[in-house]
C-alpha cells in the first residue's frame, strides 16, 4: 500500500472516532470563546477600522501594512480563519463518526451556517464604518456559534443508543452497526430536577440572553466604538446602563432561588455543582460590571468585563444542559469500539 494511501486510511480512521469528534467539538468551544475575545480586543484598541477593506486589509493588499490597528484588525481576521477551518474539521468528524448521528451532523453543521453569517456580517461592518448595528448583530451571532458549539460538545459527549445496521448490505443490528452506513441515537434523555426547577433555569437561560442584548446596547452608545468617529446611538448611556445593571440583579435573584429551591430539594450533586460555578462567575461579572460604570469605562475592564460575559454565557448553557442525564444503552447495543467510551461516560 502506498504511503499517501495509509496516510489517508489513518485519517479516515481518525475522523471516525466518536472521541476525536468529542474532542475536536471542544476545541471548537474554546476557539470560538477566544475569537469573541479578540474581536473586543479590536475594538477596545481603537483598530476596527485598521483594515479598510473587506476581504483585502485595504484597497491595495491583502494583508496588513505595518501600523498597529492594522495589524490588530488583521490578526484577528487571521484568528477568525483559524476558527472557521476548526469548524470545517468539526463538521468533518461528525459526518465521518462511527456510528454516525444525526444530532451531531446538524448541530455541527449549524457551525458552517453560523460561521458564513459571521464571514458576511464581519464584511457589512467594516464597509458600514462600524455602525452599532452591525457590531451588536456580528457579536450576538458570535455568541449563538459558541452557544451551538457547546450544545455540540456536550451531545458528542453522550453514549450513544443502539446502532441500526448499514443500509448498504454491511454487518446488521445493534452490535454490528458499526460501518459506512451505520446510525446511532443517544438514549433518551432523564430529567433530574422537578419541573419547576426546569422551568426556572429556562428562565435564566432566557434572561441571560436578554442581559447580553442589554449589554451590546450599552456597548454601542457607550464610549469604546472601536475607531475615532464611529456613530453611536443616541441612547442615554445612563438609561441603558441601568436597564442592563437591572436584568443582572432580576437573573442574580432567580439563580440564588433557583438554586436554594434545588439544594433543599437535594436534587443531583452534579446539577448543584454546576450551579454554584454558575453562580461565583454571575457574581464576578456583576461585580466587574459595576466597577466598571462607577470607574468611567476604563479599557482593562470593558475586557475583563466581555470575557466574564462569555463566561456566564458558557457557565448557563452548561448548567441547563446538566439538567437532564442520557443512561449508557446495554453493553450489547453498544458498538465494540465505543464500550470504552460508554463506560467513561457513565462515570461522569
């Protein structure tokens, strides 16, 4: 056999391995929090207008001249290219996952979709000179991508059910689906809370992405544009400040009754374990955020201030989706490759 022949088998080997497609949805998770990172540290050094042009950096090049916003605004479109080819890789693990599912195809898929969006708005934004409203939708999809992302770690962490047999005249049955054609489905899921508790953490999880909105709302009336004589809106920035601080303390209140409900409840210890991160990182972004109008918008913790915002965007989505657990199938319907994993799982 030729040597691009085995490269190319152990690759597809590699691809079919339900732990690369695990391990490679979470690498997407911590890409994508990065580039939301990056692309406040843009505007937060003045460089969103370093690049002129889209997609050449000006009229003239591809790449950047030697200026620092230039180089800053370029360096994160280097960023966000990584970002989009680790997406391309998601997607190809989850179509070449062994037994293959379909929730994981489409969750990753929905990465491409989100990432094309993001390709076209980040292009609107620098040829509108920044305007807010293409600021706040480029930075509300970035965060619906990172959501996606960890919705797809998560499932790809799941066992997986029983396993069809190929369509194709391949090995049938639970145990034998394990070819080109085979599918999977994760077991069904088991609620651990009550109801109400369900329904009160998809009311922080609702509220938190009202928060976020309120928080781009301040964002583009506020000082930080991203380049000298970037319009604004013509928003009080006190006004839309308290709007914003008062959604946070409405979440505040609902997370420490939501959770006080659920420890006298002695729900699962798991679910309260992620509470209690969920509510130490709520109570670290309230508290940045109020240093933060009280001290006049100073740059270092507008940032600290937009990572903590991902962060409680992280820690709400993986606190709800701890609600439910997904019991491993039988060790017979488990594809032979994956019992490992399968027992790994059901340890966690």
């Amino acid at each position: 056999m030729s040597a691009p022949r085995r490269a190319l088998r152990r690759l597809s080997a590699l691809l079919a391995d339900p732990g690369f497609c695990r391990r490679s949805a979470g690498v997407a998770v911590v890409a994508l929090a990065l580039g939301i990172v990056s692309g406040g540290a843009v505007r937060l050094t003045g460089s969103g207008l370093g690049c002129s042009d889209w997609p050449n950096c000006t009229a003239t090049s591809v790449v950047a001249p030697l200026q620092f916003h230039a180089l800053v605004e370029f360096g994160n479109r280097l960023v966000n290219v990584v970002i989009t080819l680790g997406m391309v890789l998601v997607v190809l693990a989850s179509f070449m996952r062994r037994p293959r599912r379909t929730d994981l195809v489409v969750l990753s898929s929905g990465l491409i979709a989100g990432i094309l969006a993001e390709i076209v708005l980040g292009g609107e934004t620098v040829l509108h000179k920044l305007a807010p409203q293409f600021v706040m939708s480029h930075f509300l999809v970035a965060v619906v991508l990172l959501v996606n992302a960890l919705v797809l770690y998560h499932r790809a962490r799941q066992p997986d059910g029983a396993a069809t047999g190929q369509p194709d005249g391949g090995p049938t049955g639970a145990a034998g689906g394990t070819g080109p054609g085979a599918r999977a489905w994760p077991p069904p899921a088991r609620c651990l809370v009550r109801r109400g508790h369900l329904w009160a953490s998809r009311g922080m999880l609702a509220l938190t992405f009202v928060v976020v909105v309120l928080g781009t709302v301040v964002t583009s009336t506020g000082p930080h544009a991203g380049a000298p004589g970037v319009p604004r809106f013509g928003f009080s920035l006190h006004t839309v400040a308290q709007l914003h601080g008062t959604s946070v303390e409405v979440l505040l209140a609902l997370t420490v009754a939501t959770l006080w409900s659920m420890h006298r409840a002695r729900v699962a210890p798991a679910v309260l374990r992620r509470g209690e991160v969920l509510l130490v990182v709520l109570v670290a972004q309230a508290a940045v955020g109020y240093s933060q109008y009280l001290s006049g918008d100073p740059v270092l913790l507008v940032g600290i201030h937009l990572a903590g915002a991902t962060s409680v965007v992280m820690a709400m989505v993986f606190f709800n989706l701890g609600l439910y657990t997904r019991d491993p199938a039988p060790a017979a319907q488990v594809p032979p490759g994956d019992r490992r994993t399968a027992r790994e799982l059901a340890r966690t």
